[in-house]
C-alpha cells in the first residue's frame, strides 16, 4: 500500500492510497484532518502601547483571531500569562507566527529556551519581519544567532545612552523635575 497526501482544490487534505493487488491498482481517498493550526503571539511592553498593528500583521498572515495570544508586559519577565496559554494551547505540527523576534524574546537565553522547548514538542516559529522560520534544517540555529545579535545591539544601544547620560550630567545638565517651578506649584 503506498500512501500519499495531497489537497484538492478546496484546500481539504486527503491521503490517497494505492492498493496493488496481482497487477491491479485500487485507488482510494479518505479525508484526513491534518493537525496544522496558525497561532499568533502579539506583546508590548507596556500598557501605552498598542497592540492593533501587530494582531492586525497577524490576521493578515491567516491566524483566526481567537487564536492570538497577547501580553502587555516586558518581555525581560517569564511571567507572561498569554505566552503560557499559546504553549499550552500550541501542539505537534502547529506553527506560532510572531511579527518580530523581540516580541517573542528579549534575550537569547530565553530565544534558545523557548526554541528549544517548540522544537521538542514539533511546533515550529515563523517571523513576519524578516520571513525567517524553525521549520527547515538551518532555521532554528538562525533565530538563535540573531537572537544573541539582537542582544548585543540592545546592550551596546543602553551602554551608549548611559555614556550620553553621564557626559550630560558632568557640563551641568539636570535630569528630572525643575524644583523652582515645583516649589512654585507647592506655594499656591
């Protein structure tokens, strides 16, 4: 018996299997559910934000909207409700489709947990901005390259503003609230 899986027009899967008895072929088609669902994962830091933009980038990729999972909390803290739903909802063949990498990660320890723990369980990640993916064979050890580069970038970004910072402070600029116009404010 040889079994092949195909879609037809409709977009159905079926398996279509061959049976090859004394020169003979018999052809039949059952329908077979293949267990591929599109999960989103949106996330801003904090509660100024807005996450329209992103849920929208995620529908327009074809994930339902019942299925995005969101978070409006750093991403520095492992404590995020809406990604701990996505992985318990989240089985053997479904994909998690995020708009860029920080959203799902802030830094590569955490990139390679969370690879890590999908790729065990045969869930797979795509990223919208830059079309990358842990479905092919080099794809999961990208992410994480990226991942420890985009690290790197936000340690050299927050080491440049303290040094701006520090420079500010020393010819004479004050940070923080005026305390002439807050003790006028006070006096009224």
């Amino acid at each position: 018996m040889i079994f092949d899986t195909r879609q037809n027009r409709s977009g159905n899967r079926y398996q279509k299997s061959q049976f090859i008895h004394d020169d003979t072929i018999t052809y039949q088609k059952r329908f077979v559910r293949l267990k591929v669902a599109l999960l989103g994962y949106a996330r801003v830091s904090t509660s100024h934000q807005k996450l329209t933009i992103q849920v929208a980038e995620l529908k327009n990729a074809g994930v339902r909207e019942d299925r995005i999972f969101t978070d409006m909390i750093s991403g520095a803290t492992d404590e995020r409700e809406g990604l701990q739903r996505l992985f318990g909802r989240a089985e053997k063949d479904d994909i998690i489709i995020c708009t860029k990498m920080d959203r799902l990660s802030r830094n590569t320890a955490d990139m390679i947990h969370i690879v890590d723990a999908c790729y065990k369980k045969g869930i797979a990640i795509r990223f919208l901005e830059n079309g990358l993916s842990t479905e092919g064979t080099m794809g999961k050890m990208v992410i994480q390259i990226l991942a420890a580069v985009a690290e790197a970038e936000r340690e050299r970004i927050l080491e440049r503003t303290n040094d701006g910072r520090t420079a500010a402070m020393a010819s004479g600029v004050r940070f923080g609230r005026n305390l002439i116009r807050l003790q006028l404010r006070l006096l009224r």
